[in-house]
C-alpha cells in the first residue's frame, strides 16, 4: 500500500505572484521610498538643467544671424543621417526628457502628498521663516513651466499657436521666432515663463546638489550662489530673444 502526499500549502495566485515579485523589485521598492523619490528628482533634474542650458545655448545662435540659428535647427533634425533617419534622434531626445519631466512632476507630487499625510497639521499651519521665496513658489512656478512646455510645443515645435495662417514655415528658425515674438502679449508670456524657470532653478539646483550629497558645511555657501548664478544666467539668456525682437533689435 503506498502513501500519497499532499501539499496542504496554500499555492498563490497568479496575481499574488506578480505582485509579490513587482513589491520585491529594487527599482520599485526605491520608488516607494520618499529617499528613492527624491533620488528621481535629482537626477531627472540633472537631466533637466543640462537640457536647459543646452538649449538656452541654442537659442543664443539667434544674435548671430538667420543662417546660424537655421543651421542649428538644421542639424538637430539630421544628426545621426544616414545611420539614423531624417529626426529619429531628436524625437528620441524629445522623448526622453518628456519622460524625465513627467518623472520628476510625478514624484513631486507624490512627494508633497507624503508630506501632507506624515505631518497634516504642521503642513497647513508652521512656515519656515528661512525658507526662501523661490523654495516656497517651486509649486507654482512647477505649474507655470507645465503650462509653458505645452504652449513652447505647440508654438515653435509644431507651429499650431501663435502664428497667423501660413506665417510659421518649417526650418526657417529666425523667422519664425520674430513672427511669433513680435505679438507683444507671446514675448511677455516667455518672459514670465522664464522668470518662474529662474525660480525653479534658483531652488531646485540647490536642492538637487543638496540630494546628490555634495552639500557640506564648508560648500553650502557656495553651492546656493551657484545655484543662483545658473538661475539668473538662464533667465537672461532665454529672455534676451524676445527682448530684442520687442525692440527691434532682430527683425
């Protein structure tokens, strides 16, 4: 007579299995934590703040004629030819930061609602004195620069904003960033919006380096007047284009 045995050990299901394997990822785990969340918001805004000054760079070709800044809108879309196709690299760059943006709006959010619930009293009611007004806009100023990467797609991107029927021409860079500057109401949003990004980059740097762990007692000083010496230069950059159109310094 043989003896059968059985497993009395409840199997998991299928979904528990998954689960349990997902809650096991490192990755995961990490983006559970308010340490991994702010980890994310460093280094997509690292990511973020070279973008900035790249492309603050670029722009900068503007001051040097049509035929720069037009070849430099040339090359961003042939780079890579023939190995890659005529603005293969460039959507994927798009595509990258796109996803590095709403990575970094992601865990924001996430992280402020991780505050809210550790402290709901002491959120709504105490305020840090020593707080500096860019650190306590960085919300609002999030939200501005939201608005203003729709918006700066739609307008010099896809040229479906800001321009009248047949005024935007793809390629032509010069001519159309002093068609669509030349609307005094376009130029002030820009600047507005880059006013908000000096904010956002004034804090945010600070922060980012503070999170990466180069802040020290001997470097706090130095670290938040770089901060804000990066801030303040990409704020003029950027605003310089639309300031020189509205004169009349580029026509």
């Amino acid at each position: 007579m043989t003896t059968q045995t059985i497993d009395i050990k409840p199997k998991l299901a299928p979904a528990r299995k998954v689960q349990r394997i997902w809650s096991n990822n490192p990755a995961v785990v990490l983006w559970s934590s308010m340490v991994g969340k702010k980890i994310v918001m460093a280094v997509t805004g690292f990511m973020l703040v070279c973008f900035v000054i790249a492309h603050m760079l670029g722009n900068l070709k503007i001051f040097f004629g049509a035929e720069a800044i037009d070849s430099y809108g040339l090359f961003l879309r042939t780079m890579g030819e023939p190995m890659f196709p005529y603005g293969s690299l460039l959507w994927i760059f798009r595509i990258v930061m796109l996803v590095a943006i709403g990575l970094h709006i992601t865990a924001a959010v996430q992280l402020t609602l991780m505050n809210r619930a550790a402290r709901p009293h002491d959120y709504e009611t105490k305020k840090d004195v020593s707080a500096t007004y860019a650190a306590r806009t960085m919300r609002w100023s999030g939200v501005i620069l939201l608005l203003f990467i729709i918006f700066h797609l739609l307008h010099f991107t896809a040229g479906k904003v800001g321009f009248a029927p047949g005024e935007f021409h793809h390629l032509s860079v010069y001519r159309n960033v002093v068609a669509g500057f030349s609307r005094w109401y376009v130029a002030v949003f820009y600047i507005i919006a880059m006013a908000a990004l000096c904010l956002h980059l004034d804090h945010g740097i600070w922060s980012m380096l503070q999170t990466l762990g180069w802040n020290t007692a001997r470097t706090t000083r130095g670290l938040k007047i770089l901060s804000r010496v990066i801030a303040l230069v990409v704020f003029i950059g950027f605003i310089s284009t639309p300031v020189a159109v509205l004169f009349g310094w580029l026509r």
